[in-house]
C-alpha cells in the first residue's frame, strides 16, 4: 500500500475473507476508503454482501477522488424458476453495474457437481 498512488490500478480478489465477513467487510471499507481518496482504480472481488450494500454510504461519506460502485455477473432470470425441477442456473457472464445479489449460488454450483445429501448417501 506504501507505493499506491493516484493512477495506480489495484486487483484485488476476495481480499481479507480469511477473517470473518464482519471484520473482512471493515477492513476493505477502510482500504476502499484510504484507495479512494488518493483516486486510485480498484476492482475488488468479493462476496462481502454487508460491503457491497454499503457503496452508497462508503462515497458520501469519503467524498473521494474516485467512487465506487456495485457491479454483478449476470444470470439468466429464467433459468431460477422456484417451480422448475432444474435447479441448474444459467450463467451470463455479462457484469454490468447492479445491486449484489444476496446469494452466489452455491447450492446450484454444489446440485451441478452432485455435491448433496442424497447423492452422497446413495454413493456409500
């Protein structure tokens, strides 16, 4: 952090998710703060929802060089029918900026790879 400046470009990957998800959130809002600030561009990925919820909030409290904002990978709203015996859900892979959504889709991602109880138990 010592050699971010103003036109630096920083990746970051769920940074600080080794920590529980309260304090991962507070740590990243702080350093997304400080990186605003300066007017540094990030990408961060994460599944901090508390965090992403709080984008609003983060700029007008930081009143930064750069803002940050909401972006999510698209899925096919079709495909995530409560009535449908196919729980596969079709991803998009358009990211566009949007509300995080409150879940990632893990037990679609586990169902796909046969990652459950029953087909567990019936491979015994």
């Amino acid at each position: 952090m010592e050699e971010v400046i103003g036109d630096s470009l920083l990746l970051m990957n769920e940074s600080f998710s080794s920590t529980n998800s309260r304090e991962g959130a507070v740590i990243a809002e702080e350093i997304l703060k400080a990186l605003s600030v300066i007017g540094s561009r990030v990408v961060f990925v994460t599944h901090l929802y508390e965090l992403a919820k709080r984008v609003d909030a983060i700029n007008a409290d930081t009143n930064g060089i750069t803002k940050l904002f909401s972006m999510v990978a698209g899925i096919d709203e079709s495909s995530c029918r409560e009535d449908s015996n196919n729980k596969a859900i079709r991803r998009t892979y358009l990211v566009r900026p949007g509300e995080p959504l409150p879940t990632g889709f893990a037990s679609d991602i586990a169902y796909q790879y046969g990652i459950s109880y029953e087909k567990l138990i019936r491979n015994q």
